[in-house]
C-alpha cells in the first residue's frame, strides 16, 4: 500500500501543477477576450470616459502579469480576492453556489451509477437481444437530445400536465430535506438521462470486450453460469475503464450542467460562472475554474487509484 | 401637424387608442390639435371600469434578465434584475405614470427658469429610508452627482453632461443649472440610472447596503437568483398593495412560461413571441401587449462607403418588407418603424409623415443612379440584440435579395457586442431601451458629437433644430421642430429602423392591474410592485 | 367489435400457430405474448391502442425489411470478403447503416434533393404540412423538410469531422504515452488533466469569443476539448494492455514503439475506442448544439440541427411537434450509429457465439 499512498502524493503534487496552469490559462484567455469588465459591466451605456473611471476603480490599469501574480500570492495563501464588480468576497460567493452544485451532482450519480452499472452488467449478459437493443435505444435517444430539451420535456410531461413535480427547482432556506429531494428531482433526472447511457455502454463494451479471453473461455467451459462468468470473472478486469468513464461523467455532472441549472433555475456554480465570464469578472472566474479543475484531478486521482487497485498486475509493477 | 377636423386623423387616432398604441395623454394632445375639444376627446378615450385595489398578499414575478454579478450601484444599472429591483426599494425624483404623463415620486412639484436652463425641485418632507434615516435635499444631491464629475464610472454620465451645478436649497428644495434650456429636464429624472440613495458624510452615496426609500425594502437577496422584500411602512407614496414581493430571475424562456403556467409566479416580464398565441388560450394568464418607445435600430455608418451615399442608405431602407418583419419576427407585437426614432409612444409624435414601404424598384434605382448595382454589404448581429434577431436579418436578407442588395448576416458573439461590433462595425443591429421623450433619444444617438452617434451621422440643420427645440417651451412650436427632425432622419439619416417593440408580458388573472399601464419598462415600467394588487 | 379488431387477432393467431408449426420457437413467443399484450390493451386502451400497436409493429416490420433489403443489397455489390463480414451483421446493424447510407446521401446531394434551397422563404411561418413543404415551415416560412436534409450536410459534417480529428489526436497521444511512459507520458498526462479540468462549454466559450466563430475554429476547438476524453480512455485501455506478457516479451525482442502499438496493443484496445466514437460522436454533436445557445455556432442561415431544436424548443410545452422534427433526426443517426458500432463492438471482441 505505501506505493499507493507515494503515488497519491505524487498525483497531488502534479496536481497542484496542473491548477497552476490552468490559472495561468484561464488568466490569459480572460485577458484576450474581447472587451474588458468596464465595457461589460456598463453594457450599451459605456463611454470611453466611464470606461475609464471604472477601469482605474477596479485597478485594471496595472500590466496583465502584476494583476496575475497579485491574485496568486493571495491566493497560495488562501486570499482568493474579492469579485471586481460587487466588491465582494470571492469565498463567500461560490461556498453556497458550489454546495448546490454538490448536492445535485450527489443526487443524480447516486442514481445514475449503480443503475448504469447494473444496466451494463445486464445488458452485456443479454446481448444482442431484444432487450439489449431497446435498452440500447433508450440510453441513446436520451443523450442524443440536447439536455436543455430533455429538461423542456420532462417539465412538460411531470410538471405541466401531470403536476407530480415542481417546475422550479429553485431553494429556499427552512426547506426540509424531503422537499429539497422533490423540488430537485426533475434537474437530477434530466442529468441522470444525460449520463446513465455513457457509464451503461462503456461498462458493456468493457465486460463483452473480456469475453473473449482464454480465463473467460476456461470459466464457460467448467460451466459457470453466464451471470456467474460476467460478474465475478469479467467484471474484475473491466473495472478499469468502467471507473474511469464514471469519474468523467461524475465530474460532468459538477462542471457541465449550466444549461441544466438554466432551465429549472436552479442555483448552482455553472450560471455563476458563465455570468462571470460575460462580465469578466476575472477573480470569480478563476476561483470557479479551479473548483472544477481540482474536482477534475481529485475524480481522476481516484479513477487511477481505483483502476490500480482492481488490477493486481499494476498493483505489482515488474 | 395636420390642420383642424381631419376625420380621417381622428378616426385613425381612436383606432390607435382601442389597440392602446397611443397613450391617453398623447391621444388628447393630437385629438385636440386635430380640433376637438378636450372634453370631446376624453369622452372618445374608452376606459375600462377602474377596479377597487386591495391590500395583501405575496406577488411572485419572474424576471427575464438577470446577472449574478449586478449591483446595486446606480450607475452601472443595466440588467432588467437591476431596474425592477431598483423601481421597487429605491424612489426617484419622477415618475411616468400609466398614461404616459410625467408624475410625482419624491419630487412633489418642478419648475423651471424662463429659459428652460435651471430647474428646482420640491422634495417631500414624508420620505425616509428603510434604515429610518429622513430622506433629505442632500440626498438627492449626491445620488446626482453619482453620475457626474472626473471619477464617476456611471453609465448614465452623458445625460447628465449639459449639468452645471446641483444645489440643496434647505432641506427639501434642489436646485440644478444647466449649461443651456433643457424643457425634458425632469423628464430625465425617471431614468432607471436616477435613483436616490443614502448620502455619505463625504457628498459620496452609499448604494452597497442596497437601503432605499422605495415601497419595499429588501429582507434578503441573492444576486441573479431571486430577492423578497417586504413593504416599507414609511413609504411617501400611494400603492404598495402587496405585503410581500418576491423577485425571481428566470432567465430561460421556458422555465418563466411554465413558472406563470403553473402558478409559480404571479406575473413574468417577457414571454416568448412566438408562444404568444398558444398562451393567450390560458384563461388564467392575461397577456398584456404595450407600444413602447424601445425600438430596434439599424444604423449604417455614414462616413463609410457605401453608406456615405444617402441613396445607399435610401436604397437599403426601402428594401426592406416591415410587414412581413413585424409578422414574422415580432409575431404582430411591434409599431412599423419609419426611420425617424420617434414612437408614437413617445410626445410631439408626427403623426402625418408618409410611412416608407417596401419598395425593392425604388430600392433598384436608387443603387443605379448611386452608381452601386449589385451592391453587397455585411450585417451584423447577435441573438442576444432582439429574440429572433438574427431571424430578422435573415428575413431582411431575402427581402433585399429582390432589391439586387446582397447582404451577409454576420452573427457575431453575445458577449462584448456593444463593446467590439455596436458603433464599429459599419452595419448593425441594435436594440434601443424605451426613453422618455424624442429630446433624450436624439440627443443620446443623433447628435453630430454624441457618443453613441450610432451612425455617424452628420446634418447641421438636425442639429441646429435639436437645440433650439430643446429649449422650447411651447408645445405646438416644439412639436414642428420634431415633425422636421423626423423628415430629416428619415430622408438624409443612416439608421433604418423596423419597428418600435412593444413590451408583451403577463399576469396571472387574479392579479388587478391599472386600467393604464406605463410604457416606459415591461410590468407597467417596472412598478408593478407598487401599482398592481391581488383581486383575490 | 369493429372488422379492424377482429382481423387484428385473426391475424395475429394465424401468425402464432404458423410460427408454432415451423417450430419458430423466438417469433412464436414474440407473436403470441403481443397477442395477450393486445388482449390488456384492447380492454383499456380500446381501438385506439391497438392501431397504436399495428402501427408501431408495421413501422418495426418496415424498418427490419429494409434493412434486411438493404443488407442483403449490400453484400450483392461488396466484395467477396467484404460480404461474409455483412452476413454476420445483425438486422440492427443494417439498419444503422441504411441509416447512416440515407444521411449520407441526403448529405452530399443535398442541394439536388432539397424541393427549395436552404435559406429560401417560401411560406407564411409555420405554415402546416401539405405537399409542397413535406413537414411544414419553421419560423420564418422556410421549408423544414429542406432544412432538415440541408442540415445533415452540415451538422453531420461537422461532428464528423471533429470527431475524426479527436479521435486522430487523443489516439495518438494516448498509445504513445501508455508504450513510451515516464515523462512523455506525464505531460501528456497533464496536458490533458488541464484542458479537461476546464469545462467544455466554458472552454470552448473563452477560446470561440477569442479566435472567431469560423468553421475551422470550430472543429479544432471542439475536436481539442474532446480528444483528452479519448486520450484517457486509450492510455486507461492501452495501461493494461502494456504490463501483459507479450508486450513484454515483444519488449524484449527488442520491437520499436511503433510496432508494440500496430501489431500489439492497438488490436487489443480497439473495442472501447469503437464503442467510444460512437457516443464521442453524439457529444461532439450535442456541444456544437450547445454552441448555437451561445451564439457562437454555425452562421446563419445555414440550417444546423442543434439550432433549429433550440429555436423553436419552448414549442414543445404546448405540444407543437416543430422541434422534435430535428431533434428525431438527430436521435436517429445517434441511435444508427451506435448500432453499427455495436456490432463492429461485438466482432471485434472476437465472441463467435451467437
């Protein structure tokens, strides 16, 4: 286990790298978007003047790289600033945003994964069947819909004509957690669709791709029933991309469910972020992208750990 | 102005009151330069029975746009979030009421100099702030003078740039001096920029706290999300039916569609054109469909080619079909434009210049003797200008085809338009918010050295009469000075306007509204708050 | 009870006692449970629902005729080898690539199959179908038929060529990180950690506004946020392919990189990575999709199918049809797609059971 626990460190190291750059990156990309936060913020209303003034009151007129290393020297020690445009403190703003944001991750990938996961087993043991195809159809249907159009449907079908369902999924404090469940089960729904078919295909194309192998082969040939073979012999082994396709779509379900948040105004991470970058308001932005950024190497850090823990051949490297 | 007894004037102004495209006041204004007396004129405004508000109730509104980095800074208002909020915790010194007249808010009377260029207001002595703080001259002053001066980063400074001076006279009388006659002077003051905020002790205001004088003062907030309120129990004013408001920001379409289908709110701020019919079925929503001054524009630069030509520019206006626009793309929800930016909706309205229609012929003989056959320009838009703006130019594009005009639609990013593509690109589209009076409009976008001269345009007797009008005081003098502004803009101008937009928005059936209802913002200019209640 | 009911069950005990005679035990079964299916259903649902059934069955019916046709078209002009390989395709599979053969078709003639030209206005809006406009006319009074056959050259071109290039990039770098390993690996590694970390619309928000919104911007945007999808994937796969003992003993028989990945892990990988393509393919179409919400698409007024679902989306609460139009199209060549890939899925596997 101490290699595991050297590469943990390892990983957490070069992770804490990979957020540097995407600082970097996200800095830079902000800096070259077209307009700046004193024309954004003004809006059709903005005069070279008035630009002026508000560049020169939110300090905008010092050099690109002054501003950055000002924001990462508060930043390394836990000062992530204040947003340019409202003064306030970048913590505050996104702590209660990116909680939402959680739970709502947490609410559909407790239902998303195991049902994928099961559905995937299942459909690898029934392959080819009528079973199979329409399971198939279904998962495809739904992810090839547009999320925000899933999400239309949905509210017109358990909200609007059968009113099962609240429409919007927006909180408010004293809510108990039964009604919070209720209010946000349709967006937890729609991202369910969204990701179930992914994790359910990737983790049958991993199963059936093992079937094949000669230890498959010599399990069938004892006769091991098919559940038997799949689950305790193939399913071992097709742990490592299953993990890895649901640490991606775990951390989809955190960073990409702004249109999601849109249609049932639901207030997450997402609208804030890309309300920061229409208003370039650069602390947010950065602080929001290194949430997801380290969400990101977080969920990969555990896909790896656990794709090397379910393989003993890389749990013991020659 | 047309001479006395024209029936066909008056038979047009009646129609125009029943569809509630003219307001009340500008329907007794022409009614009577059309001959009639005033009484006569009022008999011929239909009004609904006015209904008996009650008090009570939360009023649930879904709004259309909203940011979560808005402020509550005065000066760089521009979300709709922002100025409903603002209509309803903080007061100004003006208000447009629903019939489209100028009212009081804090100010409870206004008079001017002979010459139009120094104006004193009354402030009543009954306003206070939700801290407890009376609300005095002082003020007044420094919410002002928050948009003037080196170092303010207001949005609305350029209004304000003919101010000289503003003076607190006591503790309720302010005195402001102009650098020439303005007569809309207090029509400015209903601007969304204009709210009044607390004073510091340095002349500075406090607008971070977000305290205002305002009918309802804010329990709790959240930014692009939602904001309650609750009514502020020292309010100088008449209304605040509601105990309780809560502003919700909805901005996808859908969502607000189905929060009003559904009862999660009580009234919405926009809705979908194009789901318009299909909503008006609902007999628990009304749909409520106001002229406006707002109005989408069109400007070509005028010291560019091709546009320095004015038969280019002529060519390219009649080239376009507006009845099929306002069909197609408005959903019949808009007034046709005629290239002059003066709304029916607004006063002095000419109401006698021929309207341009599509004429691809003309359109065709123009270029020719322009010596421009075959001409191709680019036009450049964004979907955030106008739902179904870039439909629009598409629209457009087929229309002018038949013109021989080839125009490319250029669609380019929401994000950073009014920055990057809005007064750079030579051909765009644009979306102009409602304002109060032709003065205001011409002066902001006309004028040869304004800022936002959106098409570069430059006439010397605009000009001249601009001014002059300005300064006017009386009423049939200023509204021939308008008339020759508006055949100049429309004939020698470089902005082609479709349509003015109406403002189309709903309610549910249980909430009362006035029998008039201001055009100067959706939701009855952003003061439903305050002017609607709860029928039951 | 109606002839239509009548013929209804008639029809189908015939087909089950025919089935039953030719010991067709599947289509026996198949036949005779929709038999007591429609029996629950007739009683509730009444006539309604079982024409609803004969439709649905007919439509099923039609589509495996044709595909069965188009199969067995298939392996009549293909070549000889080319032509035991479609024998071993399964009805679905033919049906996606009928599918798949119609779009491409639809595609590359589009200008020839389309009654009216893309941007043309022909009607009043929404004008209802008749038989001039084959599905009525959209917003503006244009032909959404035409449209939709517009928008398969496109949307589909697009995607395609965005995904191909994923594809070409995140497969590379992925098998050269898993066979060459230490430092190439780690920044390849980290390379995409940082571009992934970063969402995608987000991403490709920042780098749209910042380079223009023309077609080749596009693609090599799109294609760069989605091949470290692919790059994991191929480097997850490839990992554990690499620490097998023929790799290793290729290794020591001193075999280059180049040949361990031809010969020896790229075979042994291609499932995942095929069953990969196919949903990368759906995603690709879906962001492109999610763009236009942003402005930041295609230009109008080229018909793309993610714009013309978004356009008209708020329909749907009421139950108008419009936006389903191109969102069934879209569906419908994820849905073909993924039935190819399935099948090429399940001979690659190497299984021969049946």
């Amino acid at each position: 286990m101490g290699d595991i626990a050297r590469l943990v460190a390892k990983r957490l190291g070069l992770g804490l790298l990979t957020l540097l750059v995407v600082s970097v990156l996200i800095f830079f990309a902000v800096e070259l978007l077209p307009g700046d936060i004193a024309q954004a913020v003004l809006g059709q209303g903005a005069t070279e003047e008035n630009v002026a003034a508000l560049r020169e009151r939110m300090g905008l007129n010092k050099p690109a790289p002054v501003r950055y290393f000002e924001w990462l020297g508060g930043a390394v020690t836990g000062d992530f600033g204040v947003s340019l445009i409202s003064g306030e403190k970048v913590t505050t703003a996104i702590t209660g945003r990116f909680v939402n944001t959680l739970f709502l991750a947490t609410y559909a990938a407790v239902i998303a994964v195991p049902l994928a996961i099961i559905l995937g087993v299942i459909v690898a043991l029934l392959r080819n069947t009528i079973f199979d195809r329409v399971a198939n159809v279904m998962t495809l249907t739904s992810i090839s819909s547009p999320e925000f159009f899933l999400g239309y449907i949905l509210i017109l079908f358990l909200a609007v004509k059968n009113p099962y369902f609240p429409a919007l999924a927006s909180l408010s404090e004293g809510m108990s957690f039964g009604e919070i469940l209720h209010r946000t089960f349709l967006p937890a729904l729609t991202l369910v669709l969204v990701v179930t078919a992914h994790m359910m295909r990737m983790t049958r194309a991993a199963i059936i791709n093992l079937l094949a192998s000669p230890y498959i082969e010599m399990a069938r040939l004892k006769g091991t029933p098919p559940w038997k073979v799949i689950v305790k012999h193939a399913l071992p082994n097709a742990w490592a991309p299953i993990i890895n396709v649901v640490a991606l779509n775990i951390a989809y379900l955190i960073t990409g469910v702004v249109l999601v948040e849109v249609v049932f105004v639901y207030p997450g991470i997402g609208q804030l972020l890309v309300d920061a970058v229409s208003k370039r308001d650069f602390p947010i932005v950065q602080a929001c992208c290194l949430i997801f950024a380290a969400t990101f190497i977080l969920l990969n850090l555990a896909a790896d750990v656990g794709a090397i823990l379910t393989n003993p051949r890389l749990r013991h490297p020659k | 102005m047309k001479k006395p007894s024209d029936p066909q004037l008056l038979d047009r102004l009646s129609e125009a009151a029943r569809q509630g495209r003219i307001s009340r006041r500008s329907f007794l204004h022409y009614a009577s330069a059309a001959g009639l007396t005033m009484t006569g004129a009022t008999g011929l405004w239909t009004k609904q029975a006015a209904a008996q508000p009650q008090r009570g109730g939360t009023f649930r509104w879904g709004l259309h746009d909203g940011n979560t980095a808005d402020t509550h800074d005065p000066g760089t208002y521009l979300s709709r979030q922002q100025i409903y909020v603002a209509h309803t915790h903080r007061s100004y010194l003006t208000m447009i009421n629903g019939d489209g007249s100028l009212g009081p808010d804090l100010a409870t009377s206004w008079s001017a100099s002979a010459d139009a260029s120094e104006w004193t207001f009354e402030i009543t002595p009954d306003a206070s702030f939700h801290s407890g703080k009376k609300l005095t001259a002082n003020d007044v002053v420094a919410s002002l003078n928050h948009h003037r001066g080196d170092g303010s980063t207001s949005a609305a400074k350029a209004l304000l740039s003919d101010v000289t001076d503003i003076k607190a006279d006591g503790d309720y009388t302010v005195v402001v001096s102009l650098t020439g006659g303005n007569a809309d002077f207090p029509w400015l003051m209903t601007d969304y920029h204009m709210a009044i905020c607390p004073a510091n002790a340095d002349g500075t205001i406090d607008w971070q706290s977000g305290d205002g004088s305002g009918p309802y003062k804010i329990d709790s907030q959240e930014w692009g999300v939602r904001c309650n309120l609750s009514r502020h129990d020292g309010w100088h004013g008449e209304g605040a039916y509601f105990d309780k408001v809560e502003i919700l920001v909805l901005n996808d379409p859908n969502a607000r569609q189905t929060a009003l289908v559904t009862g999660d709110v009580d009234s919405v701020s926009l809705i979908e054109l194009k789901t318009m019919g299909l909503l008006q079925r609902n007999p628990n929503i009304v749909i409520q469909n106001i002229p406006s001054a707002g109005a989408i524009t069109m400007p070509m630069h005028c010291n560019k080619a091709p546009f320095d030509n004015v038969d280019v520019r002529n060519a390219l206006k009649l080239a376009m079909d507006r009845d099929e626009i306002i069909e197609k793309i408005a959903f019949g929800a808009a007034t046709k434009g005629n290239d002059f930016h003066h709304s029916p909706a607004q006063p002095y309205w000419p109401d006698d210049i021929p309207q341009r229609e599509y004429d691809p012929d003309q359109a065709r003989s123009l270029l020719k003797k322009a010596g421009a056959e075959g001409l191709t320009v680019s036009l450049s838009t964004a979907d955030s200008v106008y739902a179904g703006a870039v439909d629009m130019c598409v629209l457009y594009k087929e229309q002018a085809a038949k013109a021989g005009i080839n125009i490319n639609v250029v669609r380019e990013p929401n994000d950073g338009y009014y920055s990057d593509v809005w007064l750079k690109k030579p051909f765009t589209l644009v979306s102009w918010g409602a304002r109060p009076t032709p003065d205001v409009m011409y002066t902001l976008a006309y004028k040869a050295d304004a800022a936002w001269n959106e098409s570069f345009w430059q006439n010397e007797r605009f000009n001249e009469v601009l001014l002059q009008a300005k300064a006017e005081l009386n009423d049939t003098l200023r509204a021939e000075m308008y008339r020759e502004m508006a055949m100049l803009a429309r004939d020698d101008g470089g902005t082609l306007i479709p349509f003015f937009n109406n403002f189309v928005y709903a309610h549910s059936a249980k909430v009362g509204v006035p029998d008039q209802l201001a055009a100067s913002w959706e939701c009855d200019g952003a003061r439903a708050a305050s002017r609607w209640w709860f029928t039951s | 009870m109606s002839t239509f009911v009548i013929g209804y069950y008639a029809l189908l005990i015939a087909a089950s006692c025919l089935a039953a005679y030719f010991n067709k035990r599947t289509v026996f079964m198949l036949i005779f449970s929709l038999t007591l299916v429609s029996f629950v259903l007739g009683i509730v649902g009444g006539v309604w629902a079982l024409q609803m059934v004969t439709g649905f069955s007919a439509a099923l019916a039609l589509a495996a005729g044709t595909s069965y046709a188009f199969r067995e078209f298939l392996i009549i002009i293909a070549s000889k080898n080319l032509a035991k390989e479609l024998r071993t395709a399964p009805l679905t599979a033919a049906f996606g690539m009928f599918v798949i053969f119609t779009y491409a078709i639809a595609g590359i003639f589009a200008p020839a199959i389309a009654p009216y030209g893309e941007a043309e206005i022909v009607s009043s809006a929404f004008a209802p179908p008749d038989e001039n406009l084959l599905l009525g006319a959209d917003q503006l009074g244009r032909d959404m038929f035409s449209r939709i056959i517009f928008g398969a050259r496109n949307t589909v071109g697009l995607a395609l060529l965005a995904t191909i290039l994923a594809f070409l990039m995140g497969a590379a770098a992925g098998l050269l990180a898993a066979t060459r390993g230490g430092i190439l690996d780690q920044f390849l590694g980290r390379t995409a950690d940082v571009i992934m970390s970063v969402p995608s619309l987000i991403f490709a928000l920042l780098m749209l506004s910042i380079f223009g919104t023309n077609l080749l911007v596009i693609v090599v945007v799109v294609a760069v946020i989605y091949s470290p999808r692919v790059f994991r994937l191929t480097r997850a796969v490839a990992g554990n392919v690499v620490v097998m003992d023929y790799i290793e003993a290729a290794k020591l028989r001193g075999e280059g990189n180049w040949y361990l990945i031809r010969r020896e892990i790229l075979p042994n990988s291609t499932a995942p990575l095929i069953a990969e393509f196919g949903l990368e393919f759906c995603f690709v179409f879906l962001l492109i999709a999610g763009l236009s919400f942003l402005g930041l698409g295609i230009q109008p007024p080229t018909a793309d199918w993610g714009s013309m679902v978004r356009e008209n989306a708020t329909l749907i609460s009421f139950g108008d049809m419009t936006p389903l139009i191109p969102a069934a199209a879209i569906a419908l060549l994820t849905v073909a797609v993924n039935f190819v890939v399935d099948w090429m899925l399940f001979r690659s596997s190497g299984l021969k059971e049946q």
